[in-house]
C-alpha cells in the first residue's frame, strides 16, 4: 500500500469530509465533541503542514520558545509560491483558566483576545459536530516572525522571514490532552485539510532543519505514515546527575531500542513531545479507523489497563494505523531533532516515569492483539484495503516478539538484581569459586526481595502522606538504593570474571558497537559518552528496579503527573481496580522469588549460569540495534530541500 504525498495531493476535500463523518457505530463516543467556532478569515487555500501545539500552564518562555523554532523552520520550507509546503500552527489551549498569567500576556502581546466573544452572530464559521457539546473559540493571525523569532534560532539572523500564520482554539474547560487532540482533528483539520499534521508540545524546540527532514523522509518513503523525532536535552552539564541520567536515557533509548523498531516499520511510540503523521494514514480503511480508536480514550475506560494505556496517547496512535493500514510503517528520523527539558526533580521523575511505563506495559499487551489481526488476517485481492505482504507479515511478527520480550525483560528486573547482588559474595568470602554454595548468597538475593517489598508498600500514595513520614521513607530509600548499588557492581564484575570465553566476546563486541553508535550519533561526543558508559550504564539496573517499583504499585494511579497533575481526579478509585493492582503485584512477587528460588537451588551454576543465559541475548540486541543506527546514518541520502531548489520532482545528487 502506497500512502499519498503533497508530490500527488491526497484530494483534500474528500479527505475533510471522511474527518469529519461521525464515529463508526460500534465504537464508543467520545465523551465530548466540539465544534470550533472561527471567528476570523482563514487564509485563501489549505495548509500543507498543521502543526498542533498543546498548551496548558507552560510558563511564557515556553511557548515562545516553540513559535521561534517553527518560525526557523519556516524560514528552511520552499514557500507554498514556488511550489513547496506552506506551514499553520494550531495552538490548543487546554482550559482558559489555566493558562499561566505570563503565558495570556503573551498570547495578548500576538493580537489574541482569549475572552473574545463566541456568540454565532460573530462567528464567519462554525464547522458542526454531529454531537455539539462544547463550542471552542478560534482566532487567526499572521504574525510577523520578529515577535518571537529569536537569532540563536536562525541561520542567518538577518534574514527577512515570511509571517507565522498562528490559530488559538480556546478550551473553556481543562479535558486533557487527548481531548485537545479531538478538537484538532474533529474540528480543525477538516477545515484546513492539511496533508501532514505534526503535534507538538509547548516547550520542544524543533532544531531549524527539523521539519526538513521529516518531509524528506515522508516524500521519499510512500508507505510512511508517522515518523518519531529525536528528542533530546540541551547543555546539560556532566556535574547534574539528574539531568544527566535522563539525558543518557534518552540518548539509551535511540540507540539500544528505537533502531530496532524503526528496522521492522513498527516504532512502538509517536512522541507526542513532537512527531510528525500522514493524513492520509489517519483515513478509515475497511480494517478501521485509526482516529476512532485513538479517540475512544475519552470514553470512560473498561478497566485499569485502559485506564493506563491512555495515559501515554503517542503509543497509541501508531499500533491504531498499522492495525487499519497493514502496510503502513512507523518510523525514526534520527536528524529530525527535537529540544526539551527534563524534569526538575526526583518526584517529579519518579510520576513522569509511572506514567510511561504503566502506558507502555498496557500498550505492548494492546499490540499483541493489534498486530496479530494484521498478522492473521486473511489474505484479500488488491485494493481491498485489507492486503498485506507477507514481508510485512514477518516484520509485524518480529515487532510483536519484540515487544513481548521487552516486557519479559522489565518484569524480571527484580529478580536479576537480587541474582546480581548475590554475586557480590564473591568479594566477601575468601573461595570465589564456590560462591554460590556459601550461604551468604541466598540471605542477600533474600534481602533484596523484602526491600524491594518494602518499597512496594511504602510508595502506594506516596504523595498523600504527611512530609515528616514522607522523609524518613526517602531517607530508608537513599540507603537501600546506595547499599544496592554498592553491591551491584561487585556481583557485575563477579559475572564477568566467571563467563566464558564466548560470553566475553559478545559482551566486548556489543560496547564497542554501542561507543561507536553513541559518538556518530550524539552531538554532545565526549560527555554523552561519559553519562553513558560511567553513570548511566553502571546505575540502569538499580534505577530502573526503583522507578519500576514506584510504577506498578502506583498502577492504579491514572493521574498525569506532571504539571501539577499529581492527584488522581474525579472520585475515589473503583474496588475493581484496587484488587487488580493487589492480583497484578501477586503475580509479580510471586513470579520474581520463584525465579530467585529456582536459580540459587535448582540450576546448576546458579546466577552466574543465569544471568549470562539472559544476558547474551541483551547484548545480542544492542549490538543489532546500534549497527542498524549506523547503517541508517551511513545510508543517508542527500537532502531533498536545498538553496536553490523550487519545487518540482526531488534533486539529483549532480544537480
């Protein structure tokens, strides 16, 4: 299946009424539609590129920060009169009460009233929803770029830049993300029938060839239908640990994960921190519609893994269009950069990532089931829409495996530190060679599971408990955690010591693949390699088995997070819930010290013999993954847009 491009247009009115038909019968309606309400001329003609910008309380600096970095990216784009992509920015506010009192100053300072009136006898345009629950106010102007167009930004800080032309949908009412992304798609998109969407969060700064890359890449390649940025910190020094680890882990994830998903067409995640989709890939198929699935989120959920799975929409989005388009693939533009910051304090973090992994574990068990009806589908003839290739079919496959797997590593995590801490015996006795049979090992793997049980308990609602409680529980934290890690890298090296000849080769192999990768693909060289390999690397199994504890005993937890989102809203948590998070942390308990018990009793070697067992695997995949990232970068083609060029077919590289 070959997706259309703005080479050949998609047909925007056709594409504009299938936005805007009402939801297939058997799905769930939305809880609430909007009809945007336009209170202003709109621009003669469609936008190639729509750009939606959630805004809810971002500080001022934020969201101009965002504007400048569209407008240098404006200023890369071939303009819509010699033939290249015109480019409109959707900003969503989501609730009119809570916009940052700065934030509304600068809104004002662009020419936007927030409290125009919304009557219908103002409006030059109101586009109906079949179901009109809410009427969302959108102004348009076309700001010249040096409002909020900042040198550092630009190539040429001298150039003259052509207008930004800017909507603000207001949201009376704060309904969540999910609903801006309703709202921009139900009653936006429809009237400006763009060929691409890009979404984007208020605060990411697109790099000034971002969106040049992204283009090119959905130009040359039909079949894409949503490409992931590659989202990263800015001059972060090597002295702030907590910057630095979520930097490294950014950086971990594009190198040791993403490749992989990219290689099978399937990225697991379209960042909502800023990613770019098809609008032709959002149709409805005889398979389904992507939209309508995407958007069933705002129904009430039937459980607490929906509950979860809609906390992180962008790893929705994804699995939603393959299931509807079976040939459409999910991919990575690693030169597409994106800018952002990171959180600014440990619990902060510590919500940010519940979020992410509860989303995460609920979404890989959603794509077993997507995916395998692609995968299982049976065949049709051509132009059915229901035709995938068998290549497609084993791609799909793997990415299932894939993702299967992912969730097999995380949810042993406990046990293979326990199984690692017992190794450190080695370094207490005087007979290494007989380290597992000393009966040290089995009281510290021990040790480590009624920490870890401890943990579980303490953090459950750990942010409704009183501060004086609240510290002395971080403290016994900060002491667990230190002892872990001191003990952690001892039982490492013990591992390392006892592995085969093999074993070593792999492991030697899969660090100097990964160096590699870490030095070709980081604009930071040097101290992105120093986070990695001597903070990041040596740390990521205690962080994560801490992050991953506060995670699943906070899985009833559907708050945000972030933002000053930390408290669950509406009413209490449903029984039903409640006694699935019990079973859900049984079965992982249970599991964990089953293995434990297995390992030091039952095989022989022990964790030694079982750590390596898992381990070459986990190399295995590394070293695969960094040298697909290195064959992407050195396959790269030439660039489509360059000075010079206006429009037409794409460049030769002799041209």
């Amino acid at each position: 299946m070959t997706f259309h491009s703005p080479v050949a247009r998609d047909g925007a009115a056709g594409r504009g009424a299938a936005m805007a038909v009402s939801v297939l019968p058997h799905a769930k309606l939305p809880s609430h539609h909007h009809s945007a309400i336009w209170l202003d001329e709109q621009p003669v003609g469609n936008a190639d590129l729509l750009v939606c910008l959630t805004l809810y309380n971002e500080p001022p600096d934020a969201l101009e920060d965002t504007l400048a970095c569209l407008t240098a990216n404006q200023a890369r784009l071939p303009g819509r009169d010699a033939g290249g992509t015109s480019l409109e920015v959707v900003i969503v506010l989501d609730g009119r009460d809570r916009v940052h009192p700065q934030t509304e100053a600068l809104i004002n300072r662009l020419g936007f009233d927030l409290d125009r009136d919304c009557g219908l006898d103002d409006a030059h345009k109101v586009n109906s929803l079949d179901i009109l629950s809410d009427r969302v106010r959108v102004q348009t102007r076309q700001i010249a770029a040096q409002e909020f167009a900042k040198e550092a930004w630009l190539d040429d800080p001298g150039q003259d830049l052509p207008p930004l032309v800017v909507h603000l949908a207001v949201k009376e009412r704060n309904r969540g993300k999910l609903d801006s992304h309703a709202l921009f798609f139900r009653g936006i998109v429809p009237c400006r029938n763009p060929d691409f969407v890009l979404q984007i969060d208020a605060g990411s700064r697109p790099v000034a060839d971002c969106l040049v890359h992204l283009l090119e890449r959905m130009r040359r390649e039909p079949d894409c239908a949503a490409l992931a940025t590659n989202v990263m910190m800015e001059g972060v020094a090597l002295t702030d640990w907590l910057q630095s680890w979520q930097q490294a882990d950014f950086l971990w994830q594009k190198i040791s994960d993403w490749p992989i998903g990219h290689g099978l067409g399937y990225l697991e995640v379209v960042p909502g921190q800023a990613s770019l989709m098809r609008m032709s890939a959002l149709q409805r198929s005889p398979a389904g519609d992507p939209l309508d699935a995407y958007l069933r989120g705002l129904s009430r959920p039937d459980g607490l893994l929906e509950a979860n799975l809609f906390l992180a929409e962008d790893r929705i989005i994804g699995a939603e269009i393959v299931k509807s388009h079976g040939s459409a693939t999910i991919r990575y533009e690693r030169d597409a950069t994106i800018l952002t910051d990171g959180c600014k304090t440990v619990g902060e973090l510590l919500r940010q990532r519940r979020r992410w992994t509860n989303s995460t574990l609920s979404a890989r068990l959603a794509v077993v089931a997507s995916l395998g009806q692609v995968i299982c589908r049976s065949p049709a003839g051509p132009g059915s829409g229901l035709e995938t290739r068998p290549g497609r079919r084993v791609s799909l496959s793997l990415a299932v495996l894939w993702a299967l797997w992912q969730n097999l590593e995380q949810w042993f995590i406990p046990s293979t530190l326990a199984l690692l801490v017992s190794l450190s015996t080695g370094f207490l006795q005087d007979e290494i060679r007989s380290v597992m049979g000393v009966p040290l090992a089995p009281v510290m793997a021990a040790g480590v599971l009624l920490f870890w049980l401890y943990c579980m308990v303490s953090m459950t609602g750990r942010d409704a408990k009183g501060a004086g409680r609240g510290s002395m529980q971080t403290l016994l934290h900060g002491i667990g955690i230190a002892t872990l890690l001191a003990l952690a890298l001892p039982g490492l090296f013990t591992s390392l010591a006892h592995a085969a000849s093999g074993s070593l080769a792999v492991f030697s192999a899969s660090i100097f693949v990964l160096g590699l990768a870490v030095w070709r693909h980081s604009s930071n060289r040097l101290p992105d390699l120093v986070r990695l390999f001597l903070f990041y690397i040596p740390t990521s199994l205690v962080v994560s088995f801490y992050m991953l504890t506060y995670a699943f005993a906070n899985i009833h937890d559907v708050s945000w997070g972030t933002k000053g989102l930390v408290a669950a809203t509406g009413p209490a948590y449903p029984p039903a819930w409640l006694r699935m998070r019990r079973q859900f942390l049984a079965v992982w308990v249970v599991s964990n010290a089953a293995m434990v018990t297995l390992v030091l009793g039952i095989i022989p070697g022990g964790a030694v013999t079982m750590l390596q067992v898992f381990s070459v695997p986990f190399f295995i995949r590394i070293a695969i993954a960094a040298l697909l990232l290195l064959r992407e970068k050195s396959g790269r083609k030439q660039r489509v847009f360059r000075a010079g060029w206006t429009g037409g077919p794409v460049p030769s590289a002799a041209t």
